[in-house]
C-alpha cells in the first residue's frame, strides 16, 4: 500500500513538475552600476599675439615685414608668415621657434597693383598649430 501511494505521490509531482515548467519562463532581476569620472587633459595651441604687419615702399624696392609676440604653447617647433595678396596669390616663409619677425623685399609693383595682409601660425611638433588673425591690408 506504501508502495501504490509513493507511485502514486511520485506520478503526481512529476506531472505538476511538467505543468510548473511549461508555463511562464523563470524570471530574474540583476543591477549592478558604478560610476566613474574620467578627466583627460588636452593641450590647446595659441596662435601668437599681437601680429603688426608693416610695408615700406621705395622707389626700386619695397619691404614686407611682421612682428609678433611668441606663443604661449608648449613645444613649439615654429612659425610660418603667411602673406595673402589681394589677387588671390599666397606667400609662405617658415620660421624657428624662436622668431618673433620676419622681413623681405619685393618689387614695388606687386604691392602697388596688389595689397597685402599678414598672418602668423603656430606649429608644435606634435603636429598642430593655429593661425593668427589676418593684419589690416597694406599698399604702396
């Protein structure tokens, strides 16, 4: 008789096992969070300060120049002059990183058909730079 009631106690939990599990999925609740402030510091270049431009005229020869203020970057490589003339032509002279002018002459002619503007960039030698505003525009 014990025998028939644990078959038949056996059966019965075997079959509401196997309907228990047909049902819904078992469910389950995880959270977990951490909070983490990370600050990276970058380098920013400064284009120098105080950019003149100058343009002396003479009768066979004129003179181009620019001054300017040394950048407050770190690891400065240079500076390049760049002179925009009117026409749409571009000059380009590379400096050290100790300049802080530059001088050139030129025929009279094209800076009398054409004006011109300055401008200073800063090179690093990390690869970056940043360009001074354009100086008012000169012309004999």
């Amino acid at each position: 008789m014990i025998a028939i009631r644990r078959s038949a106690l056996t059966l019965v939990l075997t079959f509401a096992a196997a309907l228990g599990s047909a049902g819904a999925p078992a469910q389950a609740s995880f959270a977990d969070s951490a909070v983490r402030t990370t600050t990276i510091a970058t380098a920013t270049v400064t284009a120098p300060a105080d950019v003149t431009g100058s343009l002396a005229c003479g009768r066979s020869t004129a003179t181009m120049g620019a001054t300017w203020n040394l950048s407050t970057s770190a690891r400065i490589s240079g500076y390049r002059v760049t002179v925009y003339f009117s026409d749409g032509f571009v000059q380009i002279v590379e400096l050290g990183a100790t300049a802080t002018s530059w001088s050139a002459s030129i025929e009279p002619y094209y800076v009398t058909a054409f004006s011109v503007q300055y401008s200073v960039t800063t090179k690093t030698d990390y690869g970056w730079s940043k360009e001074s505003a354009r100086t008012g525009a000169f012309q004999c």
